[in-house]
C-alpha cells in the first residue's frame, strides 16, 4: 500500500493552498469525490468474510489511516441490489454503508441525509458476499457534504469545528455548495468529500479546487 507517498503528496499539496492563503487571502479546499462505500463492524466482518479475516488494505486514502480495502460486498434494498461495494479501513464499532441519492433510487430505499456514522432511525438493507449475509436493521445513508480539516489547518485559515462553510466551484457549471460541515481535529486533513452526484453535477474531479466563500 502507498501509504507514505500518499501522505508526501497530502502535505506538498496542503502546504501550498496555506501558501496561497496566506499570501492572498482565499482559502481553497481540494475535493476528494466519494463513491459508494460500506465502514464494517468486526462482528459483520466475519460473517461476511469469515472468523478471524481482517481487511487488506489496497490504497491508501488522503485522510489519514483511512484505505480502501481489496473487500467489496453487496447491498440488497426493497427495489434493486448494487454489487461492487468498497469496503473502506479500518474497522467501525458499527456497520453503514454510504450511497447516492442517484443510488437510493435503484435500491427502492428513502435517502435519508446523515454524518457519517450518525445512523440512527436511518434504513437498513441486506449486506452480503459468498460467504454471508448481515441485515442491516439501520446504516444506509447519503453523506452529508463535510470538509475535513486539520486543528493547524483550521487556526490559519480561520475555521472551527462544526462551522457550516460555502464552497464555490469554477467552470462552466460552476456551483455554491451551501451548508458543508467542517470537521476539524486530529487525524483530519485538507479535504472536502462530496458524493457522486454532487461532483458530476459541477463537472469536478478528484483534487479540484473549491473557494470557501
């Protein structure tokens, strides 16, 4: 896993949006864009992939310790099923899966807007791979847009915890992203997370830029 080049390419692209911040005053924030993914509980860990089986770790993520994992399951909703789901690291003390709105619709499930790992009341659905099935009485979400951000970060550029921020994207479908959370603290990084459908509706990119405005 590329874990430590990663990381070099995290803090180089970071340092220099301080660098532009401070010398002009915008503050910019990468997008990272976030695909359907699943977070698993130990317990729904080996019964989905066996007693004892531990995820292996297939790329690393710019937040860091996170990592996509070589695992990937199934989610069953009343209407449709989407095979193919990651199954990103480490390990949750309990499971959710993360879709799109794009994605409920397939699923016959009602999207239900949520922090990560704020699940509770949300739907459930059927998890499952060769080896097993978990019922998932609740954890199926779209996520909340939030931007992650470290507690150095946040200092320069002015920021808090739990602040609601506008981001502003360029380009000819150029869009004000209203109400992104902003999560600071240790173990965060420069980063803003958008679903599928947001970014394809602004036409953006892994690593391109919005203005905090």
């Amino acid at each position: 896993m590329d874990e430590g080049r990663v990381k070099l390419e995290v803090e180089i692209r970071n340092a220099v949006l301080m660098a532009i911040y401070k010398k002009t005053g915008v503050r910019y924030v990468p997008v990272a864009v976030s695909n359907r993914h699943a977070h698993l509980s130990r317990a729904d860990m080996e019964v989905l992939f066996g007693a004892g089986r531990k995820l292996t770790p297939m790329k690393s993520l710019s937040q860091p310790g996170q990592y996509a994992a070589k695992e990937t399951l199934s989610l069953t909703g009343p209407k449709g099923r989407i095979d193919g789901i990651r199954v990103l690291g480490p390990e949750r003390g309990s499971s959710q899966v993360e879709i799109s709105v794009t994605d409920s619709f397939r699923l016959g499930i009602t999207p239900l807007i949520r922090m990560s790992g704020d699940t509770a009341g949300s739907p459930g659905g059927r998890v499952e791979t060769k080896l097993g099935s978990v019922e998932l009485s609740e954890g199926v979400i779209v996520a909340a847009r939030h931007m992650h951000i470290s507690s150095a970060q946040a200092q320069i550029m002015g920021l808090s915890d739990g602040q609601a921020v506008s981001l502003k994207s360029a380009g000819g479908r150029g869009v004000v992203f209203d109400n992104v959370a902003v999560r600071s603290g240790e173990g965060f990084d420069l980063e803003v997370h958008l679903d599928t459908d947001e970014a394809n509706a602004a036409l953006l990119r892994d690593g391109d830029l919005l203005e905090v405005v």
